[in-house]
C-alpha cells in the first residue's frame, strides 16, 4: 500500500515538472508567434492573416469560398483563409477552439445560440465599430434580422442567411380531397378543419396525415402566442404562471390532440421519424401541410411534389406570429485584429455577398432591396417574405436561462405525447423545476 | 536477471511509454483533475477558471440526471457483458473447427466490428425503423408487431444491447486465438478419459481460456462505462433519457451547456468507478484464473 | 460408422447455426450495400434489391468531395502512425517482458489504469497543449503521440506474446555477446511477428475511422481525412441515405480488405495465455 502511494506521489510530481518545463518552453514559442503577429499589426503594409468558419459549404464551389478570394483580391492588406466545418463537429470544434483561444476571428452563430455566446462573453459588440464607419448602414437589412441579431441594446450578429417559418402544403393531395389551398383569412381552426378532411385512413390505420403537429418548439411557441400566452416571461426568469397558466394547458391540450385519438390529423414525432422526417413524408404525399422554414424548399424541390407556401393561420382574434431561424456572423471578442474582422464582417454580410447566396438560389438575401426583388418574382417566397413581418423572439432569444426552459419544456412534451403524463401534470412539474433551478 | 545494467536497459525499454505517460496522459489528467474542483465556462478561454472547492461534487450528488445516466449505463454493464461474453465463446467455438470455409466464416463475423461506429448507428437507424426497418420486417413474419424500438422508452436501451450484439466481433477474435491457445493433447487426454463435450468444454475449455475472459470482461466493463457514439448519434439520450448513458451526460455537460469543471468532476467520478470495478474482478480473479506456469513475480 | 455418422451430424449443426449466424450478420451489410445503391426516393420503400441500379452513386460520392486527395491525408497520417505504433509498443512490451526493474508491476498497473480513461476530458487539455506548441492545423498531433509507447492495449497485447517466447533463445544470443538491441531487432521482432500484425490490423482501423481527432486538429479542409471528408456528405445532401451509405461501404471497404488478407496472424496474434495478474 504504502509503495503504491509513493510511486503515484512521484509520477504525480515528476509530471508537474515536466508540466512546468513543456508550459516553459511552449510559452517561448508563443511569444515568438506573437512577436510576429505583432509585426503584423503594428507596420500598415504588413499583410494581417484572417480566418472565417461556417458549418457545411465544404463544396470547392462554395459561395463563401468564393466570397473568401474576392475579398483578398479588393484588400491587399488582409488575407483572409475561410474554414468550414462538418456540421455535426461544428460545436465541438468552435468550443475547443474558443476555449483554447485559437478560435477564428470571425464565426457562424445560429439564431438559438446567439443570446447564449454573448452571455458567456465570447461575441464582440459591433456598435462602436458602425459609429465610426459611416460607409457601412446597417438599415440595408431587414430591421427584424438587425432586430435579431441585437441584445441588451446592443448589436452582436450581422445577419447571413435566413429563413422564415411559414405554412408549406401539398397542392396534389389538396386537389385530390377537392379542398382550396389555404388563404390569408385562415384562422388556425380553419387549418384544423382542413387537416381533418385531408387526413386519410385505411381501417385504424392513418395512411395520409392533414398536418404535422411536431415537437419541435417553434411551432408551439407561435401557437402558444396566438393564444396569448408562452413558456416563460419576457426576461425568461420566471416559468410559474407561464408554462403551467391556464392558457398554455388548454392551447397544449389542442396540440397534443392533433397528434393522438381516433380523429388524430398529424403524425406523431414517431411516425414521423419512421417515415423519413416531415419533408419526405410530404414529398411522397404522406403529408398535406406543415409549418416549417424554407431550407425545406432546398429538399422539395430535388421531387416532383408540387407544393405551395401560405401565411402561418391566425389566432382566434386575427393576430398573426412567427419566428425567423436564421444564421449571423459573429467577431470573435478576443480576435487580434478586430477592425479588419470587422471589414471581413461587413463583406460576408453585405450586397454582394447578399446578392452571390441569393443567386444561387439556396437562401433568400437578407437586404431589404433585393428581397423586394424576390417578393416581386417568386411566387412561392411571398408568403415567407410576408411571415417575416410578424417575427418575434422566442425565449432562447431573450434569455440566458433559455436552456432551462427548453430542457423542461421538451422533457414535459415527451412525456405528455408518450402518454406518461397529463397535460397539466407535466407543466406543473416542468414550471416548477424551472423557477427552482434558476433560484440555483 | 536483475542486476543494475539489465534494470537499466529495462527503463529505457519503456521509456518512450513512460515519457508519453507523462505527456499525454498525466499532465491532460492533472489538468481535469484540478478543473474537477472550479468552475469555467469552457469557451470563455483558460483565464477564466475560478476555484470552486467541492461544489461541483456537492451538486452532482444532487443531481437527478446524473443517477439517471448511472442507472442506465450500469443497466447496459449489467446486461450486455456477460450477454456479449457468453455469444462471443459460443461463436469462437464454432469458428474453431477444422473445417473448409471456416476462414470466410471469421471474415464474415468480423466484418461489423471495422465499421465505423457512425456508420453503423445510421445503419442501425434504419433497421430498427419500426416501419420499413428490415428487423420489425422480419418479425412480422413470425406474426409478431415490433415495437417503435428507438423511439420507445421501454426499449430504446434494449434496442442499442441487441445492436451491440452485432458487432461482437472483436471479442470473438480474442476467444478465438485463445481457444487455439488449448493444447490438443489436453482434449484427447480428457476424451480418453471418457469425458463427453461439454465435459470437456468445463474441465479443459473454460479453465485454458479464464485468462482470455478475464481480459474480455474487463475490457468489456470498460467498453461499457465508455459507451457513447451510437448513443450519440441516436438517440441522443432520449426518449425520457432512457438512454442517457454517463459519458453522452459527461459530453453534453462540457459541450453544450459548457460546464467543464462539472464535465471534470464527473470524469473522475466515472474513473473512480471503473478503477473499483476493475480492481474487484482482479481481486477475485486469482479464484478462477488459471495461469499456464507463470512464475514472474517482482 | 456410428462415430463418423455422429460426427458429421455434428459438423453440420455447426455449419447450420453457423450459416444463420452469417446471414444474421450479412443482412444489415447487404442491406447497406443495396441503400447504396437506390435512387432518394427508393430508400423508404420495400424492396431489397434496387429497381434500378444507381451505381453512379459511388461515382458521385468520389466526385462530390476530393476522395483522392483525402485518401492521401489519410495514408500521410496512416503510414507513420503505424510505424510509430508497431514499434514503439514493441519497444516497450519487450522492456516490460523481459526485463525485471523496480516498480515494474507498479508501473504495468498504471499502464493497465490508463485504458480505462474517459477520452472528452484529456482531449481539452491536450489541444491546449498542441496548440502551445503550434501544431494545430499540422498533421503533427495526430501522428506524433503514437511514438510514445502506441498505446497501452497495444503493449500489453504484445508483451503476452513475447513471455511466449522461449527465453532460452535471447539468453543464449546474450551469452554470444549480443547487445539487448540486437536481440531485440534481430529475436523478438520477428518471432513476434503475428501480435504486431495484430496491432498494424488495430492501429489501422483506429486511424481510418477517427473522426474526431482530425475534426479538432484539422482546420484547412484541404488537410482532412477521408472519416472526416465524407461527413461532409450529411452537410451535402441532406441526409440522403443513399449517397451516405455509398460513402460507407467505401469507407469500410479496405478495412474488411486488409482483415481478409492478414487474418491468420491476426488470430495468432491475440494470445493472452498469461494475462494480466493481480
């Protein structure tokens, strides 16, 4: 016993030595990296090294990297390496590299994380940087995008791309049923309506579904809206009265309700699942309507569905809500050279960038003078263009306490589709862990 | 053969393992040990590390989650070791015999385990598609409605232990070579002693390869505490965190929530746990192990 | 008569349980291979075999990212991690099978403890330490580590087989006056020859399935590997398990490859007749 405890006390302190030595040495060979890259900084003519990443675009072809080159050639002065990453590692990456403090100087955020990397301190302000540049407005934007990107007052994100939820449906199985396509008057019990007479069955078994009433928070958040309530107060302190109010169980209990029953009109998280996700089942016309965001035009269109898109139905009272998922480019806070991240910033967000993405027909532009341009076009955007207009935050937007909220949110949902829980039941207890944790 | 030249030329043998030791191990290890005990926020850099004392011990104790991930992985231990164990012996033994083809056969069986595990997760998703998956295919066959397996909190975990079972193929190499280990004699000795198979396979067999279980069962517990990628890609966790293994809990603690000295804390904690683990089956190995004259005792 | 009828009754139990196994195990396989060949909208529907063929699949998988080039990161890696593992385990394995030096059990039990380490929690810590030392975005910190020992099951997997080998052949050699070098290179490296198979088998599969080490060191995608490169695919096309699985089988390929070729050193190599003790 006793040797034992000696030998790890040797290895235990033989190592911190080593430690010691190797932070020594490494600490010289950091200072000589600095050393040059303060020549970089510190002389104009000397050329300032850049780096920007996204997930995905790993593409030889891809705009960004396109994007990357024309920047080089217009700023002889910076050069700038765009990295992308594989979406599955794009957070671990980004959290290594941040904690490691080699993080890229400038960053993609996605609009559900933008509140939590500012909390946390990592994402530069952008404000002092538009005062003193005159040339670069930030009212070429869509105001709600500027809106999103903007925290506590002050503006973090400037936006990439975009894509706004709205009501997406399936023309051949509403020709088939004989039904009109949804019009800007729906309320969303009109919608509930249609669903049932779209829905189809063979025995007990529903072979065609009217609408897909997913899990998925968004939504439910515009629901919940509509019906004048949501999952946490404004500031996102407090769950009690909110989560668990009267008003959220009776509009939950109507959700879950599409979902389950004889009379059910939407597949559950399940079946859709074993189909394939929302978008294959209505590809394959398993699926007449879903409220989702536009990405799904990117599957849709490798098909031969013919589909349409309308405005997210209305509450009882003619209030209209949704919510833009989108993606913004953040500077890095401990970034070496900020002003040139900033320069990189304006480009990557700017007209041309805007116009280069929009071409390639993917993404909508984020600038209000070609999204007109769009509008007056496409039919199909329209709608999605229009929905932009009723855009508001959901909590993760407005709150640090965000992944609380959803955490319990989504554990109460799975329960009450599952059948382990009534509605009230489960917001109750969900509602309560909430407050009790962020006491914590 | 120990005199201080030969014990010299011993250490600068293993040096190279002993300075890697060091390097890669100890000092990262040392590191996560001392953030076990602070708080930091992992993205917001090294310089924002702030001494917490026990505190992040204190509330994992009190954390629902953490006993949650405990009870599923000691769950998936529990079960899929001596499951696994038992299927790799079985289909070592067959694969021992002497006959033709018996080398396609071993590529055949071993062929799962050079997968990728990624891979063989999105495989996997697809087969246990409760609807168009080729397994409730299959029961449907014999009349039997199989379940939505991955996405019912009844057998989700179930379902990972069966796909589990799939890629066994490393342990049944391990047993193969230690079967092959058996000196013949030994089983021509016995038969003349009119000792039938299965005889033969408990008074031969099992006591020439207990050094080859002993090996597999351990790393098996291993395996099993480290249990992540297939967890990870799907189910992540759910439903109900009904597969909420420690390592998938341990991984989103320190890369989404980004509490890495909580994400420590429980390293060292898992760490702990396989240690005494370990240690047990050691201990009690001496009772069933046998060594083919092993005298090396220093 | 009796004996030999019994016999093959025997024999072919064996064979039948054994051709239910394969097909039980094939079946996925085959599976994955014929997704890899359906068109998108044949993924979700009944049949087993394609209705047509989509083998340009496979050519579009090739095509879509830089499969060569990521195929010759792959081997720069590969190639020295190998070496570096085969023998610096055998190094090692050898110091700690032949020779007897204070505080070896000690020190086998640390290299026994180190297999048992949860990886997520080092892996901060050793970016940090790379990236002290300037190797981020080099092949360095994916190949250098391997030189250091190659890894604990590796040297314990070699150091069962060399207490195999019969110690009268090296302490003969010794009283001819070879050094302990050359009764290592020119004795125990070739007698061991089916563990450090066994270990390159191993050392392979490791390399060419790691996703997250290149993930994390690599950041010019022109360095990936091909784990790393054909992630891209579930980026690319949004999950379409067609052209995902077509990356699969040609990922797994050389894999089950090398395995079919190298087998029977394989299997000899694994012997743990003398295992670890308490």
């Amino acid at each position: 016993m006793k040797k034992w405890s000696a030998g790890l006390a040797f290895i235990l302190m033989f190592s911190m030595v080593l430690s010691a030595c190797s932070s020594g040495s490494s600490g010289s060979t950091k200072d000589a990296g600095a050393s040059t890259e303060d020549k970089g900084s510190g002389s104009k003519d000397k050329v300032v090294e850049l780096k920007f990443t996204t997930w995905g675009e790993l593409t030889a072809d891809s705009v960004e990297k396109k994007l990357a080159d024309q920047f080089n050639e217009s700023h002889p002065n910076i050069k700038v390496t765009f990295e992308p990453v594989p979406g599955d590692g794009y957070a671990t990456k980004l959290t290594t590299s941040l904690a490691a403090g080699q993080a890229p100087d400038v960053f993609l955020i996605g609009e559900g994380d933008y509140f939590k990397y500012v909390d946390k301190g990592v994402v530069e302000p952008l404000d002092d940087y538009l005062k003193a540049d005159t040339s670069f407005k930030t009212d070429i934007f869509q105001p709600d995008l500027i809106n999103m990107g903007k925290i506590n007052d002050k503006l973090y994100y400037l936006p990439k791309d975009f894509n706004p939820l709205a009501l997406w449906y399936n023309k051949r199985m509403f020709d088939e049923a004989k039904i009109p396509y949804p019009n800007d008057q729906w309320t969303w019990d009109d919608m509930i309506t249609a669903a049932k007479k779209l829905t189809k069955k063979d025995g007990s078994k529903v072979k065609e579904f009217g609408f897909n009433a997913t899990k998925w928070e968004y939504p439910i958040y515009i629901y919940l809206w509509l019906n004048g309530t949501d999952i946490g107060n404004e500031d996102g302190t407090k769950a009690e009265g909110f989560m668990n109010s009267d008003k959220t169980v009776a509009a939950l209990e109507k959700y879950v309700a599409l979902t389950k029953g004889a009379d059910r009109v939407s597949p559950t998280p399940q079946d859709t699942e074993t189909l394939g996700g929302d978008s294959s089942m209505f590809m394959t016309d398993k699926l007449a309507m879903m409220i989702t965001g536009r990405w799904v035009k990117g599957d849709l269109d490798k098909s031969d569905v013919q589909y349409g898109s309308a405005l997210i139905p209305t509450g009882a009272g003619g209030e209209r809500a949704s919510i833009i998922a989108a993606a913004g480019w953040a500077m890095n806070a401990n970034g070496k050279h900020k002003q040139e991240a900033f320069e990189l910033m304006k480009w990557l967000s700017g007209t041309e960038a805007q116009k280069a993405r929009s071409e390639k027909g993917q993404v909508l532009p984020a600038t209000v003078a070609e999204l007109d341009q769009v509008k007056s076009t496409e039919v199909v955007d329209k709608p999605v263009i229009e929905m932009m207009n009723y855009a508001k935050k959901p909590i993760s937007m407005r709150s640090a306490n965000a992944p609380i909220f959803t955490e319990e949110f989504n554990k109460a949902m799975e329960k009450i589709l599952l059948d382990k829980s009534t509605v009230k039941d489960a917001l109750d207890e969900a509602a309560k862990n909430v407050d009790s944790k962020i006491q914590k | 053969m120990r005199n201080s030249r030969s014990e010299r030329a011993g250490y600068l043998f293993i040096l190279p393992w002993f300075l890697g030791l060091l390097i890669f191990t100890l000092g990262p290890m040392l590191f996560s040990l001392v953030l076990s005990f602070s708080k930091w926020d992992i993205i917001t850099g090294i310089g924002s590390i702030e001494f917490v004392g026990l505190d992040n011990f204190k509330a994992i104790f009190h954390d629902e989650l953490f006993y949650q991930s405990l009870k599923v992985t000691f769950i998936f231990a529990l079960v899929s070791v001596p499951l696994y164990q038992i299927a790799s012996i079985l289909i070592a033994l067959l694969l021992n015999m002497r006959t033709r083809g018996m080398k396609l056969f071993r590529l055949i069986y071993f062929m799962p385990s050079v997968i990728p595990a990624v891979a063989v997760s999105m495989m996997w998703i697809m087969i246990f598609n409760p609807e168009y998956g080729i397994l409730n295919r299959a029961l449907g066959w014999f009349g039997i409605e199989g379940p939505a397996w991955l996405q019912d909190p009844s057998y989700a975990l179930g379902a990972l232990i069966v796909m589990g079972m799939w890629g066994v193929g490393n342990t049944i190499i391990i047993y193969l070579s230690g079967l092959q280990g058996v000196p013949e004699e030994l089983y021509e000795a016995a038969q003349l002693d009119g000792a039938g198979p299965l005889r033969r396979f408990t008074s031969v067999t099992v006591p020439m390869i207990s050094p080859t279980i002993f090996f597999n069962l351990i790393m098996g517990i291993i395996g099993g505490f480290q249990y992540f990628t297939q967890a990870f890609v799907m189910t992540n966790g759910g439903p109900l965190n009904s597969t909420l293994f420690y390592n998938l809990y341990l991984y989103n603690k320190a890369f989404v929530s980004f509490e890495m000295g909580y994400a420590s804390a429980l390293s060292w904690i898992l760490f702990a746990i396989i240690l005494i683990f370990t240690l047990i089956v050691i201990r009690s190995s001496s009772m069933w192990v046998y060594y083919n004259g092993d005298d090396e005792r220093d | 008569m009796l004996m030999s009828h019994k016999w093959s009754l025997g024999r072919m139990l064996t064979f039948l349980l054994l051709i239910v196994g394969a097909a039980i195990v094939l079946v996925p396989l085959l599976w994955t291979v014929s997704t890899s060949l359906k068109s998108p909208a044949e993924v979700f529907q009944d049949s087993f075999i394609p209705k047509v063929w989509h083998w340009e699949n496979y050519k579009n998988a090739v095509t879509a990212v830089p499969f060569f080039l990521f195929l010759k990161n792959t081997l720069i890696i590969l190639i020295p991690v190998m070496i570096g593992t085969v023998f610096s385990s055998a190094l090692c394995a050898y110091g700690f099978a032949r020779f007897s030096f204070k505080g070896k059990r000690f020190l086998f039990l640390v290299l026994l403890a180190t297999m048992m380490l949860p990886g997520q929690v080092t892996m901060i810590p050793m970016f940090i330490m790379f990236k002290e030392a300037g190797w981020v975005d080099t092949f360095l910190p994916l190949i250098i580590p391997s030189f250091f020992g190659g890894g604990a099951f590796n040297i314990f997997l070699i150091r069962q087989f060399m207490r195999g080998i019969p110690k009268d052949l090296d302490e003969a050699a010794f009283m001819d006056g070879a050094s302990r070098w050359s009764i290592f290179t020119r004795i125990m490296l070739p007698l061991s020859k089916p563990p450090l198979i066994a270990v390159a088998i191993f050392t392979f599969m490791g390399v060419w399935n790691d996703f997250q080490g290149p993930l994390i060191y690599l950041n010019t995608n022109t360095k990936y590997t091909l784990a790393l490169g054909l992630s891209m695919f579930k980026g690319l096309y949004n999950v379409e398990w067609n052209m995902l699985m077509a990356a699969t089988v040609l990922i797994m390929l050389p894999a089950i490859i090398v395995f079919f070729f190298l087998q029977k050193y394989f299997i000899e190599g694994i012997s743990l007749s003398s295992a670890m003790k308490g």
